[in-house]
C-alpha cells in the first residue's frame, strides 16, 4: 500500500456500469515525510476520505476487494484514514 | 484509476480472438493540470469516448471487467469521460 | 496495452510445463512516433508476428487469457499486429 | 519479491472492513547492497516482523494469499525475515 | 516477461507458510545485451537455475501458476534457463 493525501475530487457523468455512485478522489502519493511522488491518481473511496487527509491506498487487483461485487472495473482504492505514522530516520 | 486525454486510435486486422469489435484507443496520461505524463498507452472503449476527451482509464487486471466474459486480454479501459476536475493546489 | 515492434527472439529449452510450442519474441515497447521506451520485453505470440512488425502487447494477469487452460504462467503476450496507427499531434 | 528493511508503522483507525487486526509497517526496499530504493511502501505483516529487521516482500495480488479469507484489499506484504543474503559481485 | 542473470540466493528461516521447500533467487534483470536495469529482485525458481545462468522471469500474479497449489504468494519466478537470444540490432 501507498501514502497520500487527497487533493481533489473528479466527476464523470458517462461512464461504465457499476460505478454509479463510487466516490472517486484525486490522491497526491507521497513518501513517509509528506514529500509529492509521482503524480496525482484517482482511488475510489467508500470510507468518507476528504481533501486533506491522509490516507492509505491499495493498487492494483485487491482494489476490487472493498466492493462486494468485486466485478467493478477500479485499479485504486482508499483503504484507511491515517491517524499516525512513526518512522525512523535512517 | 488514472486520467488523460484520448489521441488518437490504432487498427489491428490480424489479432486475438475476442478482440473483434472492440475499439482501441491512445490515451496520453496527464497529471491533474494536464500535463503528458510517460508515453500513451493503448486502451479499449466501450462508453463512446473520441479525440480530445478526458477520460479516466483503469489499468490492470480491473479492465477485464468491463466485458461480461470476463476472458478478454486487455489490461487497460476507459471508465469514464471527466465532466470537471477539482484539485486544491498545495 | 503498449505498442512496440517485434525485435528478436527468445530460446529456453530447460522451462516450466505448460510452455513447450508458445513462441516467446523480444519486444522493444516504442511511443507513438516509434522511439523505444525502456528495455525489451519477452512476450508470448500465438497470432505469428514476426521480427519487424509492429504489434499489439498486453502486460500482467490479462496476458495468461489468450490459453486456453489459463495456467501458463506467462505475464506478456502479443495480442494483434498493428496495420496503422493514427495520433494527433498535440 | 523484493528485499527491505522495515522502518516504521502506520496506524489507521478508521478502514476497510477486513484490515482489523492486521499490523501495516512501512518498508524501506533497497537493492542487495542495502541502499535504499524508492519510497517506503507500506506491507501487512503477520509473521512477526519489526523495526530494523530485514525482509522479503511480495507485492500485486499474491499479497492476499496469506490471508485465508483472501478478500482483504491489500497488495504488498511481509513474506519471510531474511536471515542472510549472497550475492554475486559482477 | 524479463531476462536476467541468476545473481544471488536468499534464505528466510522464519516465513509465511507454503514458502517452504521453495528456493529463492536474486536475478538481475537485463537488458538485451546484458547491461543489468533496475535493482535485483527475488524471484523463486522450481527448475534448478543457478549462479551464472541466464533465466526468463515472470512477474505478477502468472508466477504463482507454476505452484500447483497457486496459493502461494510469490509474485516472481523463473521460467526458464535461455539457451540463446537472438536480437536485431535497430
């Protein structure tokens, strides 16, 4: 999983079955200080993430997973709202 | 997910089957400003999307699942065309 | 998928079961304008590219469900050979 | 897999259904010399691994596969505590 | 799929189950003309390459199709020993 903050939302009116009523977010990946990396990706979220939090998110098949019919066509998902991380410096 | 703009289309006569009938599209990735990020890629659409369109796209294994048998080898669609995208600058 | 041409050829006698007769092409993955993007890759052909022709790949879980059983154990596959290709210059 | 060393934990409260209960740690990957490559990524952890110890990490959907219900939306974790590693200067 | 050269192994005592009795490798992935790209990554291998050999590697989910079980979490493993490459120069 990957660390990021959301920045922003997007809408799209025509799009594929089953994702009526997904909320999609633009979230900015970052490292463990809260440095930008790479660019914004869109994750679905079914948690209630807001611009500004920081969040934790799964790539790849296991999106799939939040959704219980798991045939819905979403590569990116929030998994959790962060409440603290703890790092060590190298 | 991730988004871009639709650029133009590539034909393929001799291919595998359960591509026939499916439309193949070159979609530039963009950051959240509009800027080209890495080099297009090929997605399949089903939802209309043409030239100039902001579309978000799925990549992976999640593309499967816009097609009912499930069985198709591409691994990135169209999901959807953007009406409108909010990201806070930071 | 990614676009690429076909650049060479692969040999591997001592190999996992299941890929004894699948033909395994290097191939160079190019932007739209034909300029190679990174190293070549080795992907399956069951359609009968050959060395030039510019082709068609599919990458990850979507590669094994161009076989039949779907067990092979392959991550790349040539999926159509490309008649032309039409992108607006931006 | 890749090969890391485990830097720090990540704490959300509020996540998925399925993630209660799973220890997420932040690994640092580096290459076989020790240096480190990329951004931490965060890993679920079942078998026991800390602070300081290095480790192997599986990354994609085989991450799920030690999880028996295999339905949990993560794609990275901790496989094996490496005891020693031997590599070829070349 | 990758080449590569066998560069390494690794051991892991304490790691998830069903890993054990495999063994694993550190390859260096190359490119066509052996110049290594990218960090070494550990791949399992059920063929017997070694030190020195030249190996195809498949990444992602289609390695675990090469344990009958499939569900263990590998997300690399060789495929075969290359007998030869055979790469046009462009």
């Amino acid at each position: 999983m990957r660390i990021g903050t959301v920045v922003g939302n997007v809408w799209a009116t025509r799009k594929e079955d089953g994702l009526t009523g997904l909320k999609f977010l633009f979230v900015q990946l970052e490292d463990t200080k809260g440095v930008p990396v790479d660019v914004p990706l869109i994750a679905a979220d079914r948690i209630g993430a807001g611009i500004g939090d920081t969040v934790m998110v799964t790539l790849g098949s296991a999106a799939r997973f939040v959704i219980s019919e798991k045939d819905v066509p979403i590569d990116a998902v929030v998994i959790g709202i962060v409440d603290s991380i703890d790092v060590e410096s190298r």
